[in-house]
C-alpha cells in the first residue's frame, strides 16, 4: 500500500473510532430536526402541518436547496467556501430557458450543465491556481453571475413550456413521490458513496483537514481544490434547471440567498466550517431541518421580516456549532 493510501486511511479510521460521547454535537442536527418537528407538530396539528400535502410541501422546497448541500459538503471540507452558488442557479435557469425555446430539450439541459461548469471552472481554477481566497473569488463570482443573468434575459422571466423538461426538472411526480425527492435520493447516495467510501473522499477530508500533511502524502491539494469547486458549480447549475421546472420559467433572482441556507444546513449538520470533516447525509438533515424550520414558520403566521431573523439566528447558531466541534 502506498505512503497516501496508509496515511489518509489511518486518518479516516481514527475519526471512526472516536467514541460517541466525544463526537455528541455531531448529532445535534439529527435531535433538532426530531425535537423542532414534534414541537411543530403539537402547535401546529390544527393548521395542516403533519397533513400529507404539507409534509410533501416541506421536501419539495427543501429538495433543491439539499441538492446543493451535499456539494457544498465536498467544499467545506476541503476547506474552501463558494458563496456563488445561489446566482449560479439563477444564471443556469435563464440560460436553459432561452437555449431550450430555441433548440429543444437536450441542448437546453447541455447549456445549463456546461454553464455550471464554466463558472466552478473559473472558481477553482482562481481559488486553486492563483491563490486567491475561494471566499472573494465566489463572492465576485456571485455579482458577475447575477448580473449576466439579468443581462441575457432582460430582467424578464423566461417562460419554459417543454413538458418533459418541467417533469424531469421538478414538477413531475413518480407514483406518489416527487421527482425532485428522487432527485435527492439519487444523488445524496452518489454525494454520500464519493465522500465516505472513495480515495477522492478522503483526499478531500485531508485537503481540508491539514493540507501540508496531504501535500507530503501526495494529495494534488490544488486539484482536490479546483475539482470541489467544479463540483458546487454543476450542482448549482441542476438547481437552477429544477427551480425553472418547478416554476416553469429561468428567472436570474431564482436562488438568491440560497447561498446562506445551503451553508447553515451543511454545517448544522456536522460539516467543519474549517475543513477536515464532512458529511452528505448530515446535510441532507441539515436542509430539511431549515426547510420544517421555515414551513412551521409560515403557518404560524410569521410575516417574512421575521422569518429573515430566524433565519439569521440560524445561520449563527451553525456557525456556533460549527466552531465547537
């Protein structure tokens, strides 16, 4: 076995072997989801939230946003940040909105992956190549992509009337279940596979976790770095194509502030805001977690000024979370 693969699966048994009681706020996602759902559920039984169509309601609106989580796991855990996600789903929609009115299904979806590809490629290869922060990078990224998007589309929305695109990208359902949940499973078993059980996962987590030691193990940390980066990009860019199926239209404000809950969830759910630890399923939770959050909210009347402040308390209680682990 060679010097990396010794190394990197040392670091990987050591962080299994931990005893429970010393990974406890790994949890914490989990038993908020369970306590927050049943508190919901008592004050809530008499406006419709345990009702079928609400529960369905919940996974549809979070669906999306958990998509980009468990990407966005690969990039915190390699230690890097991408806050462009959000308008790159929003420039994505318009995007294969106005390629598929034009030229039809297939070149549409083709127009919106490559998209998404494009941009994690100039993310990852600025982040990776050049050195720059990944924060100021995806952060000038986010202005540039939200601008192209309301440049290209007039700040107009771009209508979608393709049927199999609107059911595979959103609005379709499987028998009872939504296409967008299957689009979660799907993927989340993928995302979950590649970080846990695969050489890349692990060069990921030792990317992030102490990139000098990866260096000298062999880890190419700057391809490690440009490849999440690219990752976050093409899952942003499948958001954007299920926001434009769901609503039937690519609109460049689609996604906006998606960037600060698909953080939140990711590390509410137990991935290190510092690199080193990461997981998909943790996400997953994470996302639904904001989504019941924001679902309970509404029927209990909040108007959408407060839902931004507990939005806010949120995203600082992840933060919180994530420095004390």
């Amino acid at each position: 076995m060679s010097t990396e693969a010794k190394t990197l699966n040392t670091e990987t048994d050591a962080t299994h072997m931990r005893p429970w009681h010393s990974n406890w706020r790994d949890y914490v996602v989990y038993i908020g989801f369970v306590v927050i759902f049943i508190v919901f559920a008592i004050l809530l039984q008499d406006r419709g939230f345990l009702s079928s169509n609400n529960l369905l309601n919940i996974l549809r609106q979070t669906a999306i946003v958990a998509i980009v989580s468990m990407a966005m796991s690969f990039v915190l855990s390699a230690g890097e940040i991408d806050l462009s996600v959000g308008a790159i789903a929003g420039l994505s929609s318009v995007v294969a909105g106005l390629v598929l009115s034009k030229y039809g299904l297939f070149p549409g979806i083709l127009a919106g992956l490559t998209l998404g590809l494009l941009v994690g490629a100039i993310n990852g290869g600025l982040t990776a190549y050049l050195n720059i922060p990944s924060f100021l990078v995806t952060l000038g990224m986010m202005g540039i992509a939200r601008g192209v998007g309301m440049w290209v589309s007039g700040t107009s929305p771009v209508p979608i009337i393709n049927d199999p695109f609107i059911f595979v990208f959103g609005s379709g359902n499987i028998g009872p279940v939504p296409v967008l949940v299957v689009w979660v499973a799907v993927l989340g078993m993928i995302a979950h596979i590649a970080l846990r059980k695969t050489p890349f996962g692990r060069k990921v987590m030792s990317a992030g976790g102490n990139s000098v030691a990866a260096r000298y193990s062999g880890v190419d940390v700057r391809k490690i770095k440009f490849q999440v980066l690219l990752l976050t990009g093409m899952a942003a860019a499948i958001a954007g194509m299920l926001y434009a199926g769901r609503l039937q239209s690519g609109r460049f404000q689609l996604g906006e502030g998606d960037e600060l809950s698909v953080i939140a969830a990711v590390v509410l759910g137990g991935t290190s805001l510092f690199g080193g630890r990461g997981t998909v399923i943790g996400s997953i939770v994470g996302a639904l977690l904001i989504g019941v959050i924001n679902n309970g909210l509404i029927l209990g009347g909040l108007d959408y000024s407060q839902q931004l402040i507990a939005r806010g308390m949120l995203i600082i209680l992840a933060v919180a979370v994530g420095r004390s682990r």
